[in-house]
C-alpha cells in the first residue's frame, strides 16, 4: 500500500489532495466536511481586504452536452466578516490536526497591511500561509491580486513583506495571465517564497447569449471578465508547471510546487506529479461533484503507485521531467506512422475525412474484397445490410507523415496506433542540423539540398 | 413513457385501467414518448458524425443523417427539419414508422458495441418542432406552365406531389377518401403515428400550392384519359386493395384487419373485439390489428400457418408483440369460422406441417389429416396481406406479377403515366419509406420529361 503522505515546505498532510482557495473552502463548516470525506488539505479561501460580491458569479462551458468542461467566476475573495474566518480557521485546525490548513491572504500592498494579517492568521494554529497573486477581477483593479503578480518587483515586495515577519511557510501562488511564469516565479522567490503553486485562474470572457446578447454572467444586464478554471485549462497548468520544473533558477532554489488548474481525477494529479508537482490543489471538480470525490483520487492514486511499484509520491514526482525537450533537441529522423487496426475499426471513416480535408491525404477507403474505392453511394441500395459491404480506411504508410491526426479523432480506444518506423536516416536534431549547415535557415535552395541528400520526401 | 400493460395471454384478468382504455387514454397514444430537449441534445451528442455514413446509405431516402443530427446538437431545429424533409417530405411519418432497426439504425456503426443512434426518435424532434409550429420549409418553384395529376393521396402520391409543386408545376392531388393521407392517415395505428401527423404533411403540401381534392376516385379508362387531356403527366400512387378473401366458410364474419386499425384509429370507443380475438396471419399489419385488439382489452391469439421463421413480421414487431401479452400458435390454418345466432364462437383450425419450399422460398405448410381443432373466441380478424391494385387492370396498364409494371424511372407502359408506391411493389416488402422514395424518383422522371417538352416544344 503506498504511502500518499507528503511534507510541501514543512506544511504535513495525510494526502496530496488539497481544496484549493475558493468557494469549497469558504467555511469551517464546509472544510469540516471536506476533511471528512478525506481531503489531505485545504487553502481557505482568501482572506484579506473588505469586499463586497455580486451575482450571478459563474458561467459554466458545456461541449456536446458535457457540464463545466471549465468554470469561470466573477467571485471575490471572502466576504465574510475577518474574525469569523479567522475564528473558524482555529477551530477546523484544532480539529484536524494531522490536516494541511493553509490560509490564502491578500491585502493592500502594504507592508502594515501584511504583517497585521500576518500575525492573526499565526494566531490560528494554521499550517501555512498562501499569498494570492492571481484573483483576475475586482481585486487587481485595487492593486491586489493579479496586479501584484503581473508586476515581479511588487511580486517580490509583498512577498518580502510576509517572508520576512512570519515562521509560517509561505506559498505563492501565480497567475497565468502573464507572458512569462519564470519572471514572477523568480520574483516570488527572491522575495523568500518557501513554496510556489500554479495556476490561479485564467483572463476569460465565457460567453455571449444569442438571445439577449448579453455576456455571461450577466450581473444585472452587464458583465465583465473572470476568471477560467476547471478541466479545460489543465495543458496550460501542465506546461506552466514543466517550466518552472526546468527552470535553472527555480531549480536551484528547490522550493516545491503544488499544482493545481483542471484537477478531476487521480489521474490528473499523476501527470502534474509527473511533472514535478508534489502537492495538487482542486476546485473545479469538487464544485461540480462535491467533496466525495476525494475518495477515488486517494484510491486510484494508491492503486496505480502499488501497480507501479512506486512507495511515495517522491518516489515518481518528476519522473517525465527528463523527456521535456525544446523543439530544437527533437529528433528530425524519428518516422511514426499510423496504423488503423481493421478489426476494431468500426468504418465511421472520420479518420478518412481528417486526413483527407485536413492532413495529408494518405488514407484510402478499401472494399470488403480488397478493391479501393471512392466515397460515396448507390441510390438505390438501401437496408442495414449496407454496412456489411462499406469500405475499410487503409493508411498509405509511404506518403503518412505521422501527424497523428486520425489517431486522435478516432473514436475507437487503440483503434490507430501511431508506430516508430526505421526512417533509414540517421538521428539529428534541428539544433545539430543547423549548427552544421547555418544555410538551411536562411535558403530554400539549401534546404532542397539537404532534403534531397538525406532522402527527406514532402509532397 | 407510456405504460405498457401486461396482461398472460391465457389469463382472465386481462382488462387494463380504464382510464388509459378511453379513447385518448395512455393505451392509445404513441408508445415512444417525444424526447425532451435534453434528451434529444444527449443523444444528438452520442452521434459520431460518421462521414459517408452508413445510416445515409441504408435510407432508402438517403436522408443526410449525420447532418440532421449534428443540427439538433447545435440547436439548428429548423435547419435539421429541412435537412430531413428536403430528402423525405413525409420525415414526420417516417420517423415513426420505419422499421429503423432494418434501416438507418440497424447499420449504425454504434450499433455492434453499444446502442445505435436513436435515428427515429431525433428525426421526430426535429421534424414535430417545425410542424407542431405550423413552420413550412419549403416554397412552389417558380411556376413552369406544366400540369400534373397525382392519384392516391399516400405517402408515395405526397411525395410525387411536393417535389413536382417545388419544381414548379401545378399539381393536383386526387383522394377517393374523406381525408387525405392514404395509409398514414388510416392504416398506421395511433400507438406508432397519431392522425394529425399524417394530416400535418397534408397540410404541408397544400402549402406549397398542391390542389388536394378527397372524395374523389378514378374509377375507370375514360377518366384516366380525361386527367391525361387536362394534365402534362399523371402520376398514379393507387396502393393495394383489400384484404383478400380466405374462402373459408364462415367468413362473413371475419373482420377485415385494415378496416380494424382505421376503426381503432379513427373511432376508438366503437372498437369492441370482445374478451377472445382471434387475428389470422403474421405480417406487420397482422400484429398491429392484434395489438389495437390487445389494448382494447381482448385476449389475443395470432394464428400463423408456418411458424416464427418465416413470419414476414419484423423480429422487433413480433417482439412487441409478445411483450404485449399476444399470444401467438404457429402451424395452424382457419378451415371455418363457427357461430351462432349470427355471433361468432370459435375458429375451426387444422395443425399444419411444413413441407418442401413454395415458389417464395419459405416452406409451404401442408394440413396434417385429422388434426382438427377449434379456437373458442368472439373475434376473428384478418390480416394476410393486400390484394393487387384491381384498378390498374382496369386502367389498361401492363403488370408484373399482377403489379403494376414500371421501368427504373417508374414509367407506366402508358405514355405520361407513371406509377409508384405499394402499388409497384413487386420486388422487396411494401413501405412508407420505399413509397416516398418512389414519389422523388417519379417525380423527377416527370420533371425531367416535362423539361425536355419544354425545351423540344
């Protein structure tokens, strides 16, 4: 049986599963639930500065009839009164003392400020403090939030400010909406972040309604951008996160990340686990199913270590770092080609149309005896029997570049298996290649050349 | 849903709750319920959007199937009303009547591993939206100077009819009944199309120009020459005739299964099978005449003189059916209806055993000497098929295996006359579907020939 346990910069949980700051974490009632049904952690929802929220706060992104594919919120940080939380923060810790409790705070930028909050949130017992860099509206308008993430000097301010008068861990946490996450990861460690996590919300405009013309959420007949969450935004977390994991700096600093962005499943924590993560944070999907989903994500996590042989997190966490590559280290030879296997081929031929409108037309239709054939259909033939003689797509593996495109639009699991091919040419990166031969940068001709030398066919 | 009642077959307590026994109750109205809009948006969703897909092909219609569904998904309802009725006009009835499973659904490629697309019941949705609201997705062509004469006011003649008016000619539409719709309107029982379906697609050809006259029939030689003086082409969609006599005595007393479903359609509350109804044969039509007998609350017992094999019932038909509590004795062939005071009592019958194939294919069933038996009941009713279009001799026409003869253009052996529907249905089973298809292809034969007239005159 695997051991889920972690220590996140001196911050112990039973778990890696943690709520992150948001509305599942607004209460002690609520977390007191939450502990309940498992979760190794949670981030209260951001305390700090007086607000006040509207409504409607959420619109929800439905594809094909699936629910919250991603969430975007308008909600603020806490309104509730400041003693209340910070009264109940001390009551859920006494309760739950093997529980990770870290409290999320943002206030003006202020070192006053910081250090008042400060000192009341150590009063509590709690585990750590998180600072929020990331709230995408209404906060960063006042010079909270993302305006302090945004900008690394003030990024490194504020978190001076809280580094240098508390004993608590302190974790950053940063916004997406930046050009490059290094520079605020940087920022935060300077400022003597023991932690960073990642994502906070996405800049997001949800939708329009064709009706009323309003955007969503319509907050009394106007709207405004929120923030972007849930399953949708996890390949930009995942990619955010890998750059601060192959980052010399942040490297060099050893502070662990906890991820967080898209979290649903066991599995998805695994991936950003993959990728250096040795905590994850998950709002999303508890909004949308509840705590209870916590169960799995323990269960499933520790099953796939035992069948991995893998005895703690820090066991595998990282472990698909060393694949990461810049495109200029990939091998330019590596051939794969797609194979479409026909007995698990249910000929709905939508690999046939993406190839053909969209790649490069290298699937062809086959006849059940063996004869290639055109789309298409004899008017005056009908009856279900008509699937028994329907074509077979078939990849023409001479002129498939290995785009991988049927394979992902095949709606049959393993159906198109991408297959290595020896490509007869020798491994060489674009990097190699172009050190060796700077012309094939600059001229066409010389690309010609080199093509033709290597034996590199595009048509 | 609606409930189906149970009921053993061989049970005295086969009465159902009175209230879905009324005419209008729930034993009357359509066995699938409409979907919701939610359901219609999951399973449009479910579709793979196969290309060239093999539910297309298998229509006989080849409506675009993919594209009509991926229209629901996207809340395009009229638009995927009028990706359905540009191929079939009658969408609204096919929808409902299609044998799916032998067509579009049963080639469906979800079909092996999971449940098929329900075709049907999406096709329903987007077609009952436009109609419900009245919402015509077509208009006349522009007008070409031509006439045309449509006799039969089925689903085949519905068809001819709204293709030739949108390409523009003027057409009349010929109806010896009282209501227009041919079997639609009185042959499909309320439980798989509601009469105001059928009613509604005659209102839809009305609107695109089509002069609908009922009560008024082609009787004879003279009059087709009359319509082919006054019009440019003619257009014969007659159906079948009646069901045909057994020649057994008693069958004076035997009701004829067509005019049952119309009863059972048109006036329920007049419908009284009795406690025991024996209904002969085993088609389609067969099991329909035995359900609406069901639902009215008679035990039913479906007399077949081969067996299960050779029914020529769909397997889901004949499924329905049993789950209806019909029971059913195969082998077994009517030799004479008893009765008394003019009130039947029972069905004499003979045990048939099967011989060598007949010129069909199927077994021929041969009686087994002294096996007689008799059936006690109250009703006998039958439903052994059609009989061949009576007029078409008359009308001079050439036949083929007492079928009207068409080319593959539905061309009659009479000049500017063409044929279609149930009528020409020498090869292959007789269906709504078959019969639309008929009406486009005829239709743009005419269209064609009217064309060239035009060009050449």
């Amino acid at each position: 049986m695997a051991d889920l346990s972690i220590n996140f910069a001196g911050i112990r949980a039973p778990n890696p599963f943690w709520l992150a700051s948001a509305p599942p974490t607004n209460s002690g009632l609520q977390i007191n639930r939450a502990f309940e049904h498992g979760w190794g952690g949670a981030v209260w929802k951001t305390i700090g500065a007086p607000v006040l929220n509207i409504s409607n706060r959420y619109g929800g992104l439905s594809i094909g009839g699936q629910r919250l594919l991603a969430i975007n919120n308008v909600e603020l940080i806490s309104d509730r009164p400041l003693e209340v939380n910070l009264r109940e923060i001390a009551e859920v810790k006494r309760m739950w003392p093997d529980r990770a409790v870290i409290v999320s705070a943002m206030v003006d930028a202020d070192p006053q400020a910081w250090r008042d909050i400060v000192m009341m949130i150590e009063d509590t017992g709690a585990d750590g403090i998180e600072l929020n860099y990331g709230c995408p509206q209404g906060m960063s308008e006042r010079g909270m939030g993302a305006a302090v993430g945004q900008v690394p000097e003030m990024c490194e301010l504020n978190t001076h400010w809280v580094t240098s008068v508390t004993k608590l861990p302190v974790i950053v946490k940063l916004t997406p909406n930046i050009t490059h996450i290094i520079e605020p990861a940087h920022a935060g460690i300077a400022g003597g972040a023991h932690a960073l996590s990642l994502i906070n919300t996405i800049n997001s405009i949800m939708k329009v309604d064709l009706d009323s013309f309003q955007i969503t959420p319509n907050i009394g007949g106007r709207g405004t951008h929120g923030g972007y969450a849930g399953p949708a935004v996890k390949p930009i977390a995942l990619n955010m996160l890998t750059e601060l994991m192959t980052d010399p700096g942040v490297l060099r600093s050893g502070v662990p990340i906890c991820g967080m962005g898209g979290i649903v499943t066991w599995r998805d924590a695994a991936e950003f686990m993959l990728l250096g993560a040795t905590a994850v944070q998950v709002c999303t999907a508890a909004m949308h199913y509840g705590y209870r989903i916590v169960e799995d994500m323990i269960d499933g996590l520790s099953n796939w270590m035992d069948d991995k042989g893998f005895a703690t997190i820090y066991d595998f966490a990282g472990k698909s770092l060393p694949q990461v590559s810049t495109f200029g280290q990939l091998d330019l030879s590596y051939q794969a080609v797609a194979r479409i296997n026909p007995d698990k081929c249910i000929q709905c031929n939508l690999c046939y149309v993406a190839c053909n409108d969209t790649a490069h037309q290298c699937i062809d239709l086959y006849s059940p005896d063996g004869i290639r054939v055109d789309p298409g259909f004899d008017p005056r033939m009908n009856g279900r029997q008509v699937a028994d003689s329907r074509p077979t797509p078939v990849v023409r593996e001479p002129d498939c570049v290995g785009c991988a495109l049927c394979a992902n639009v095949c709606p049959v699991d393993n159906c198109i298996e991408m297959v290595s091919v020896p490509s007869g040419r020798e491994s060489v990166t674009w990097d190699q290649l172009t050190a060796a031969r700077p012309a094939v940068t600059q001229s066409w001709a010389a690309m010609e050349a080199y093509r033709e030398e290597a034996g590199i066919e595009i048509h | 849903m609606t409930s189906i009642p149970s009921g053993s077959p061989n049970s005295s307590d086969s009465a159902f709750n009175p209230a879905e026994l009324s005419p209008g109750g729930s034993a009357w109205q359509e066995l699938l319920p409409p979907m919701t809009a939610h359901e219609a948006s999951v399973e449009a969703n479910r579709c793979l959007y196969c290309y060239d897909a093999p539910c297309l092909h298998a229509c006989p219609t080849h409506i675009d199937i993919p594209t009509f569904i991926r229209k629901i998904g996207t809340g395009n309802l009229r638009g995927s009303a009028r990706t359905i009725l540009e191929a079939n006009f009658l969408g609204g009835t096919c929808a409902r009547v299609c044998p799916v499973q032998e067509l579009c659904e049963g080639a469906c490629v979800l079909g092996a591993d999971h449940k098929p697309i329900q075709i049907g019941r999406l096709q329903r949705y987007a077609v009952d939206h436009v109609q419900e609201r009245g919402l015509q997705m077509f208009v006349p062509g522009m007008p070409t100077g031509k006439k045309v004469a449509v006799v039969g006011s089925g689903p085949a003649g519905i068809s001819a009819a709204a293709e030739l008016a949108k390409q523009g000619h003027a057409v009349t539409l010929l109806e010896k009944r009282e209501l227009a719709g041919g079997l639609s309107t009185y042959g499909i029982i309320s439980l798989r199309e509601p009469i105001e379906v059928a009613q509604r697609e005659v209102e839809a050809v009305q609107a695109l120009g089509v002069d609908v006259q009922t009560g008024h029939e082609l009787t004879g030689a003279a009059e087709l020459d009359i319509l082919l003086n006054e019009h440019d082409a003619v257009f014969l969609a007659l159906g079948l005739g009646a069901v045909p006599a057994m020649g057994i005595p008693g069958e004076e007393h035997v009701l004829d299964g067509l005019e049952f479903i119309e009863r059972a359609k048109l006036n329920p509350a007049s419908l009284q099978p009795g406690q025991k109804a024996v209904v002969i044969g085993a088609g389609n039509t067969a099991i329909d005449a035995a359900t609406m007998a069901r639902r009215a609350g008679a035990d039913v017992n479906m007399v077949y003189r081969r067996t299960e094999r050779e029914m020529t019932a769909y397997r889901h038909e004949y499924e329905f059916a049993l789950h209806e509590g019909i029971h059913f004795t195969f082998l077994t062939q009517p030799i004479e209806v008893l009765s008394k005071g003019g009130k039947v009592t029972g069905v004499k019958c003979v045990n048939m055993a099967l011989g060598a194939p007949d010129a069909s294919g199927r077994a021929r069933p041969e009686p087994v000497k002294g096996s007689e038996f008799v059936i006690e009941c109250d009703t006998v009713i039958k439903a052994i098929g059609q009989e061949k279009p009576a007029l078409a001799q008359v009308l001079g026409l050439e036949l083929e295996g007492g079928y009207i003869k068409v080319n593959e253009d539905l061309q009659t052996s009479l000049p500017r006359v063409w044929a279609g529907g149930d009528g020409v249905r020498v090869r292959g089973s007789a269906s709504t579907v078959m019969a639309v298809q008929d009406g486009k292809i005829a239709a743009a034969s005419i269209g064609a020939a009217l064309e060239k007239e035009v060009s050449h005159g």
